[in-house]
C-alpha cells in the first residue's frame, strides 16, 4: 500500500481546520505518538497503579459472572491461541480473544471505574486490550504506563465532548468511546507512527457501537460492550501496523463519529484544550459499591442518615430521592436479575436501609428475595430536581428525603458520590475495596500478591498471581 503523508504540524494542533472543526483525528495521533515517560506527572504514574489494581479488582470478581463464563466458555470451543492469559483461568488466548473475555468480565459486576463528566468507564475497555497485547510483545511497565495514559486521555476526552448528546441518541459510552481506549492504547504500545495511529482512530470510529436498550430489560448484553471494544480496539491497531487505513477526518469528518453519535452536537473544541498538561484520568472515580453509578449518591445519603440519625429499615415508610435527569430513569421496581437491582435507585436504597454494607451481597439472589428490601423498594419514588440537573453532569448529585414510621422526616444532600475525585478512595480504601471484594473469590494471600504486583507494576507477577485453576476460584461472590 502507497503510504499517504500526513503532513502533521504540532504547532498547529489547536488550530480549526479549514471547515471551523479541529483536526482532531491526526492532532490526536500526534499527541499519542509524542508521549514520553519524562513528560508524565508523577501523579498520573501513580494514577497508572492505580488503575491496574482496580481493573484487576473488577475482572477478578467479574470473571465469576455467569456472562463472563458463557464468554470464556464459547471462545474455548471456537478459538485458539496462546499469547496472552485470562484472569482467573488457566486457559490461554490469542490476544485479542483474551482482550474480549477480560474486558467482559471486567464490567461483569459493575464494579470498574468511570469518568463522570463522559458518562463512561474507560478501564474495562482500555485495560483488558492493554495488558494482553503487553503480555503477548513482553511490554515494559514504563510502556504499559504510556499505554494507558494514552487511552485514558483519548477516550475521556472523547467521551465527555459526546456526552449528553451521545446518550440521548441511545447509545451507551461506554460502547461507543472504549474501542477509542483499547486502540490509541494498543496502538501506543506497538510503536506506532503518527500515520498508523491516525489510520487507528479513523478505523476505531467504524467499530465503535454498543445501544442503551439494555436497560429496558436488564440485558447481560450491556457486560460485553467493553469486552467487544477492548477486542476491536486492539484489532484495529494491529491491522494499521498491517497497512490498512482508515479515515483521517475518522472523528470530526463531515460522515465521522461525532456526527454519527452526538449528531453534530459534540464540543469538538474541548478535547484538544489542555492535552498533555491536564490529565483527565486524574478526574476518573473508582466505585465503593457494585452498581450503576448513578445510584451511588443515593446509596452514599442513605448510609450517611443512618450513622448519623441511627434509623432502622423498619421505621421508614416512604422514601423521596431527586436527582438529574440521567440518574431518574434509573427509577424501576422490578429487579429479579441481577443487572435489573444494579440499575434500580429503589433497590439500591433499599439495599442501604436494610443492610449495613451495600457489596456484592446486597445485589445477590438472596437479597432480592429479602421481603424487606421489596416493601422498602416499593415506598421509593424517584424525581429530577432542576438544582441538581443545573450542576450535571459535573457532579452526580442526589437528596434523599426519608419518612419514619412516628412522623418525622430525615433528609441528606450527597453533593458528589464517594469515589470521585473531590470525594476520593484514598489508596488505602482502594486497597481495602480490592481485599472485600476478591478475597472471598481468591483467598488473602492471592489478592495479597495482586495487590503488591499492582501497585510495583510487575507485570510477570500479575500475570502468574492471576492465572488460576478452576480449584482455585470460588464462586461464592455470586
């Protein structure tokens, strides 16, 4: 194939094009291609650890999931290869195979990380695509660094510039912007040129998808959004090494993705201001608790009332939460699957009423028989505050207004949900949340080495720590 020039100036990178919109797609390209370790901030490096240590906390759990085994069990029948492993298996994959399972079950049990003002979860999609090709090329940690620093920065940009629009057309973010992630990512640790990672984008733009219809019934379709864009993302890299092209307008073209997905409503404008002396990965949240997160700031002010005021599940007989309008579509009463009660604000409260840790537990089987949790679920109603959707989608926050048995009324603003960056998991919680979460599910000493892995990005321990045998993974989380 005849390598077309791109002509890339970085001087102009800020620059419209000659339509009025950024170049996006090349500037892009060239700020991946330019990224240096030198150049990081030591908080980002730090951000770096820590994001592996919640991914693998998220996939670890999540690949107990029934969804995450049906994929791990249909690509053992279909597929072969060897380069890269699956964590909590012995079963070894072609890299973008493992890329698929990984980052399915890292979204399994609603427990990965996301950025707010995108509406997204970038490291279910970024990671499982990141470490498998690291692990098939025998990548350095100061690679996998920018690898994911990359995808990061690329993808949150993108996704925030999209969102609302984006989730008004029906499309799920996280679908739509994390083969973004998966291939700049990828593609960072390939090597390539600026011309291989523009082509990347351009072709990334074509394999982007993932609809919000799930919701209407609870679909487990919504688990595999992540696992296909870690999967296409890393594909899409690989074949730009190959010599395919893609698009250099992929992005802002008059036919690109922006214009597909936010209708041309997207602020094209933001996502080149402050490239490389901001980092939007700083500003990603880490979840405390195993659902959608718009139901977080409600769980966060129910727990707050009862430290504070000492309530009991059973005193209360009606429950008020206003919220943005996002969040109240999360209003439904029905949860007999498990994705239904992680996308339910009224079980979620109940949830929080009724138990005094909202885990995995409180979203499992049992609990959804719990007939407490049904009365209290029922007495939740669910309305938009104008005040609160003014400050969305820059804080997540909710009220919640209790009604006890003797007439009284108990009422809490939660401003921004624990978890994000100005009400952050230190990385002692972070620790704590991996330890709660996958100790049940791989023993202490396990996690213990996961967790000393993580946070030294010793990539050769991480991949020994997570290969296990099916006698060395409980189910006992779900």
């Amino acid at each position: 194939m005849t390598q077309r020039p791109i002509g890339l100036d970085h001087s102009n990178d800020d620059q419209p094009a000659t339509d009025s919109r950024p170049a996006l797609t090349v500037a892009l390209a060239g700020w991946v291609h330019s990224l240096e370790i030198e150049n990081l901030p030591p908080a980002v490096i730090h951000q770096v650890k820590r994001v592996v240590l919640d991914y693998h906390c998220a996939v670890i759990a999540g690949c107990t999931a029934p969804t995450s085994r049906a994929v791990q069990n249909y690509f053992a029948q279909t597929e072969s290869g060897s380069a890269a492993g699956v964590v909590g298996s012995e079963q070894r994959f072609a890299a973008h195979t493992a890329a698929f399972i990984n980052g399915t079950a890292a979204h399994g049990l609603e427990i990965d990380d996301g950025y707010t003002p995108g509406s997204y979860h970038p490291g279910a999609c970024a990671m499982p695509a990141i470490m498998a090709q690291a692990q098939a090329s025998k990548s350095s940690a100061q690679e996998v660094t920018l690898a994911v620093v990359a995808a990061y920065e690329v993808s949150c940009r993108l996704a925030r510039a999209g969102h609302p629009h984006t989730l008004q057309n029906g499309f799920h973010n996280t679908g739509i912007n994390g083969v973004f992630a998966s291939a700049v990512g990828v593609g960072k640790l390939l090597g390539l040129s600026v011309e291989e990672l523009s082509w990347t984008l351009g072709m990334a733009g074509s394999f982007s998808s993932g609809l919000f219809e799930f919701l209407a019934q609870g679909s487990e379709t919504k688990r595999i959004h992540p696992g296909k864009s870690a999967r296409d993302g890393l594909i899409v890299a690989q074949l730009a090494r190959a010599g395919v092209d893609g698009p250099l307008t992929g992005i802002e073209g008059e036919n690109g993705y922006f214009k597909a997905y936010a209708g041309g409503k997207a602020d094209l404008n933001s996502v080149l201001q402050g490239l490389g002396t901001t980092y939007e990965m700083l500003n990603t949240y880490v979840k405390p608790y195993p659902c959608c997160r718009h139901l977080h700031a409600p769980i966060d002010a129910v727990l707050a009332m009862k430290s504070q005021s000492s309530v009991e599940a059973g005193e209360v007989v009606r429950v008020v939460v206003q919220t943005h309008r996002g969040a109240a579509k999360h209003d439904h009463q029905h949860y007999d699957g498990l994705l239904d009660a992680q996308m339910s604000i009224p079980y979620a409260v109940a949830a929080a009423l009724v138990y005094d840790q909202v885990d995995l537990m409180a979203f499992g089987s049992q609990a959804r028989a719990n007939p407490e949790i049904a009365r209290l679920a029922a007495s939740v109603s669910v309305e938009v505050s104008e005040t609160i959707q003014a400050v969305y989608p820059a804080k997540r926050s909710a009220s919640v207004t209790l009604e006890l048995r003797d007439g009284r009324c108990l009422k809490h603003l939660q401003p921004q949900p624990y978890g994000e960056p100005d009400n952050p998991l230190d990385d002692a919680a972070l620790t704590q949340k991996f330890h709660a979460i996958c100790d049940p599910v791989v023993g202490h000493e396990r996690a213990l080495a996961i967790v000393q892995a993580c946070w030294s990005l010793d990539l050769d321990a991480i991949y020994q720590s997570c290969t296990m045998s099916a006698q060395e993974i409980s189910d006992a989380v779900i």
